[in-house]
C-alpha cells in the first residue's frame, strides 16, 4: 500500500464538546481502545472563554485567545467598528479577524501539504495564505462522508497527498445544548461519534499506516448542565437605564459588556459587583485589571471592558429572552464558556501512532506512576498528566518535523513534549 511513499503525516480530529469523563462511559469503546493502544491524557485544559470558536483557533496557532484576537463566538471591534459573528462567513471568514499563524500556514512555509475539513477557521489569512484544501463547515454533515474524505486524502498520489489533516465534528455539543451532558441523545451521538473515530482508524489500518500517521483526537471544551433555577438577568440588575445603555453584549454565556457614550460605567461596574457579591450570585464581573492571570485574557480590544463570567451551570440572560424568545423556560440544557479550571470544562487528548509508541517506549516514568497507583494500572494504557491546548501547535509541528526556529512564537512551553519524546530522533 505504498507505505515506503508516505512522508509523516499527522491527523487532528476535533470532537466538539467531548467532556474528558466521557471515555469512562462506556460510550466510545473504539475511542477508549484507541486510548489504550497509544495514550491520552487526564484531561487538556482548554483556554479562556472555554468555547468553540476561540478554542479551535487555540489549538492551530498555539496561542490565547487575547493573542490572537478570536475572543468569543461573537464580538465586537471597536478598533475596525465591526462585528464577528461565527454563523454568518461574510462577518467571520475575512483574515483580518484572525491573528497568529495556524499549523496549516506551518506546513505551507515547510513545504508541507494540509487539508481543512469545517474546522472553525477562516478560507484564507490576511496574507492570502491558505490550506492546500479547505472545505467549509456544513451542518449535518454525515460521518460517512468525512471518513470518505479523508480516505481520499491519503490515497492521494504522493505529490498531492496531504502532510498535515484537520477535521472537525460538531454533533456532541450540538446534542449537549440541546439536551444536557448526560442525556439520552448526547449518548446516542457519542456512540455515533465512536464509530465515525473507528472509521477513519480503520482507512488507516488498512492501508497498513499505523506507524506512519499520526492520529491526534482532542476536543475544545467540555459541557455543564444549565437549569432554569441557575439564570442570572442582566436587566433587574442593571435597571432599565442601564440595560437600555448597553450596546454590545458578547461572549455568552458571559456577558462581556459596552456601554453607550456618556453611560456612567462605574456605577454600572458597581452595581454589577453588588449583585455578583451577594451569596449564591452565580456570577462575578472583572475588568482588565482584575480578571484572573491564569485565564490569560486582557490586553485585547475585542475583550469588553466590563466582563461578567457566569458560575458553572449558570446562564447569564434577560426577562425579555426568557419570556418571548424561549417562551418562559430556559431552552438550553448544556453549556460551556465557564472557567477553564473546572473538570466540567476538560477536553480529550488521545494519540495514536508512531508518537505514541514513542512516548510508550520512552516514559519510565508512566510505568513508575502506574505502579504507584496513581493512574490506571492496565498495562496496555498511558496516561499523562493534564496540560493547556496552548501546546498542541509544538506537538503536531515537531510530529511533521518542523523545526523549532522555522515554528511560529506561540503561548505554548518551550520544549514542553522533549519530556516525553526525541523529536530530533524522530527526524533522523
């Protein structure tokens, strides 16, 4: 199956809204044996706001969302007086919006190969750059077709075939918000998911590349359950005056706020506060001076300058969406764009291939873990520690065997895999 003809390749599949503790469920058996097979993590941190948009942008550049500029689904940019808006590509897919070089611009620099298939991201950067192939998102959108896709691809003849492959599939979160984490049709659509994983593993197992592709599942974020009697409403806080004064809102489920010229915003800071300081407020408000470090989200002017982050499970709304736009009961179930920190908020990490066997072969220290009982003691699984999605863009370049001085900056550790793998081994 031409195997001598295949430089390293490696394949990022994004499972949108696959919580970390859904591996345990008994849900995705071909993903779990997948796990077992190369390694996983305990978890992969997202970064912050812990939604889709930012997040997917995160793990192809490597850097936060204040860095580079996609801060929510939906924001505003008071430098440009224009709106993002992720549903609607002639307010989303212009390359100015999008700062930082992804994996794909890399692999172009590298003269390497990519195909994007509906990964949140726009055709093109501000420079024109693009993937060797990119095909946009399309909302129900079978498996099927996308493991034909990626079939495709890798029985591309060699001068054509694609080094770097990026694949996204919405459906988990789609049923979480709909339904809540752990209902019926979020384990219907796992199962679904499972097989779609298994599909492309086994395109791979039958043209005898398991030690040649590099398979990498992760996810963006995970889902928390929302109910009605967690709703906080910006409008009985703020007053009429207030509510009416508010000019963009953005960020959702938080509330990342701009006020009308000539609005008093420090007393609408203030009572903002107030409410968010009364026991069991569901909330807190930060501006840029006392948003906490670790979120890494300030020194942006697409991030509101009032910034108000709903507790897990908490829904940030207003008595008219309530009322007339959901007819009186809180129509979402699942949600995520809470604090990163909480286990609610994990994504998966899993890998499959010749980085994986390398981290196995390498990893004394998994074994010593293992026998301290600290992590699954089954032989055929590894585990390592949770890390920040900040460090994915370093793996999936030293895997192509892109140098570290022809690699965009980027948040990331420096030399944070070397404790797992010899990248220089890799490319000799």
């Amino acid at each position: 199956n031409g195997t001598h003809w295949f430089d390293p390749t490696v394949i990022l599949i994004s499972l949108d809204g696959v919580r970390t503790d859904y591996l345990e469920e008994g849900l995705t058996p071909h993903l779990l044996d997948i796990s077992r097979r190369g390694i996983r993590a305990e978890y992969m941190r997202p970064s912050f706001p812990t939604l889709t948009f930012p997040n997917h942008w995160t793990l192809l550049t490597g850097l936060y969302p204040s860095a580079h500029g996609i801060v929510a689904n939906d924001f505003y940019d008071p430098a440009v007086d224009k709106e993002f808006v992720y549903t609607e590509p002639s307010k989303s897919w212009d390359g100015d919006w999008w700062s930082g070089e992804p994996l794909w611009a890399t692999a172009g620099k590298n003269a390497l190969r990519s195909a994007v298939l509906m990964w949140p991201g726009p055709p093109a950067l501000r420079d024109g750059t693009s993937p060797t192939l990119w095909y946009p998102f399309v909302n129900h959108s079978n498996y099927h077709k996308k493991v034909d896709k990626v079939e495709k691809w890798l029985d591309m003849p060699y001068s054509k075939r694609p080094h770097l492959m990026a694949v996204y599939a919405p459906e988990v979160d789609q049923a979480g918000h709909r339904s809540g984490p752990h209902s019926h049709p979020v384990d219907q659509t796992l199962l679904e998911m499972d097989s779609f994983v298994k599909g492309i593993f086994d395109s791979i197992d039958e043209r005898n590349l398991t030690d040649i592709v590099d398979v990498i599942v992760v996810s963006d974020h995970g889902m928390a359950e929302t109910s009605d009697d967690r709703l906080i409403f910006l409008d009985d806080i703020l007053g009429e005056d207030g509510y009416k004064a508010i000019t963009h809102n953005e960020g959702w489920p938080s509330a990342g706020l701009r006020f009308a010229d000539g609005t008093d915003e420090t007393e609408m800071l203030d009572r903002l506060q107030t409410a968010a300081s009364k026991p069991d407020s569901g909330f807190s408000c930060y501006t840029s001076e006392t948003m906490p470090e670790r979120w890494h989200f300030t020194g942006h002017e697409r991030i509101a300058p009032i910034y108000c982050v709903p507790e897990v499970g908490w829904a940030i709304t207003n008595r008219q969406e309530l009322e007339v736009t959901m007819g009186g009961q809180y129509k979402i179930k699942g949600n995520h764009g809470y604090d990163n920190s909480d286990p609610s908020m994990h994504a998966i990490f899993v890998a499959h291939g010749p980085f994986a066997n390398a981290v196995k072969a390498q990893s004394a220290s998994l074994r010593a873990r293992q026998a301290a009982g600290s992590v699954a003691s089954d032989p055929h699984t590894h585990v390592i520690p949770g890390f920040d999605n900040v460090e994915v863009y370093d793996l999936v370049a030293g895997l192509l065997r892109i140098p570290v001085e022809k690699r965009a900056q980027n948040n990331g550790t420096s030399g944070f895999w070397d404790q797992y793998i010899d990248f220089a081994a890799l490319a000799s």
